[in-house]
C-alpha cells in the first residue's frame, strides 16, 4: 500500500517507507536524543519526507545525515 503526501507530491511503497522509519531513527541518535518540541520533531520528519521522495539514497544512515546536516537543525 503506497503512502501519499500531498505537501511533498511523493507516494512511498512499504520498503521506501520502512526506510523512512529507521531514518527518523537514525537522526534521533544522530540528535543525541535530546527532547526537541514537537514542532521541531516535525521539521526534521517532513525533511526526511522531502529528503527521500527526491533521492535514491536507501541507506537510512546517509538519509539520516543528510536530513540532520540541512540548514537550521544544529546539534
């Protein structure tokens, strides 16, 4: 079952979204799991969106680190 997001104009199938899933993961250790607001969590989950419906990267290690070293999000 496809995943589609009208604000990003991407649909993901299971795989891309299970990718999706352990990227936000991934940027969670990567954030040291500080206890950002909600409304900073939700940044950084629409990046990971917008971050994987442009790229063929499948690795959510490198998603990860290409979400986290976009500009605004400082560690």
């Amino acid at each position: 079952m496809a995943i589609s997001d009208r604000r990003f104009d991407y649909a993901f199938d299971d795989a891309r979204t299970r990718i999706m899933g352990e990227t936000c993961e991934a940027g969670r250790v990567r954030l040291h799991g500080v206890g950002y607001p909600d409304g900073v969590k939700g940044v950084i989950a629409d990046r990971i969106i917008a971050t994987a419906g442009r790229s063929p990267k499948t690795d959510p290690e490198r998603l990860a680190s290409a979400v986290v070293a976009s500009p605004g999000i400082k560690l």
